[in-house]
C-alpha cells in the first residue's frame, strides 16, 4: 500500500477531484468550442477564408475534443475493472491453504 503513494500511485481523494477537474475543463472547452461555432454560423459563397481557415480549425478541436473524451472515458471503465477486488474468492483461497497446512501438521 505504501509503495503506491510513494510511486506516485492514485489515492482515491486526488484521483476524483483530479477526474472533477478534467471534467470540469471539458465542459468548458466544450461550451467555449459551441459558442464560436454559433458564432461563426454555416459556410457560403461569400465565407472569406479566414473564416473557413477557422471553422477548420475549430473541427479539428472538437475531433480532438471527442477523442480524449472517447479515450478519458475508456481509461475510467479500465480502472474500475481493475478496482474491483473479490474478497471472497481470496478468502476462500487463504482458507483452502490454512486448511492443506493443517492437515499436513496433522499428518506429521
């Protein structure tokens, strides 16, 4: 348990308020990246190219914006599989083991 936080390993506070965070940068990515869409409306005949250079861009960034969601999101699934500790079954493993010594002390 110690050689977690010394590596550097998540402690469950900082892990969620680092996840609140993210998210909470997200969201606000997000909002900031639908106000310029709005703001720039559709392209036409007369869209300088400024304009259109920037609705590039502003695709690109939410692709990307999409992704690290897509890949935030994944990585959230794969951690809580890999939290999930069953107790029972390494209980049922202990007593099995206690029990084959037993019997091998009491064979002796």
């Amino acid at each position: 348990m110690t050689e977690q936080k010394e590596r550097g390993g998540a402690d469950p506070d900082e892990a969620t308020a680092r996840v609140a965070e993210l998210r909470k940068l997200y969201h606000r990515t997000k909002a900031t990246f639908d106000q310029m869409l709005d703001a720039l409306g559709t392209a036409g005949e007369g869209t300088p190219k400024a304009v259109l250079a920037k609705m590039s861009e502003l695709e690109s960034v939410h692709l990307k914006l999409l992704h690290a969601e897509e890949a935030f999101h994944a990585k959230q699934k794969e951690s809580d599989r890999t939290d999930q500790i069953d107790f029972g079954a390494i209980r049922s493993e202990i007593g099995s083991a206690l029990d084959r010594i037993r019997k091998a002390l009491a064979a002796e």
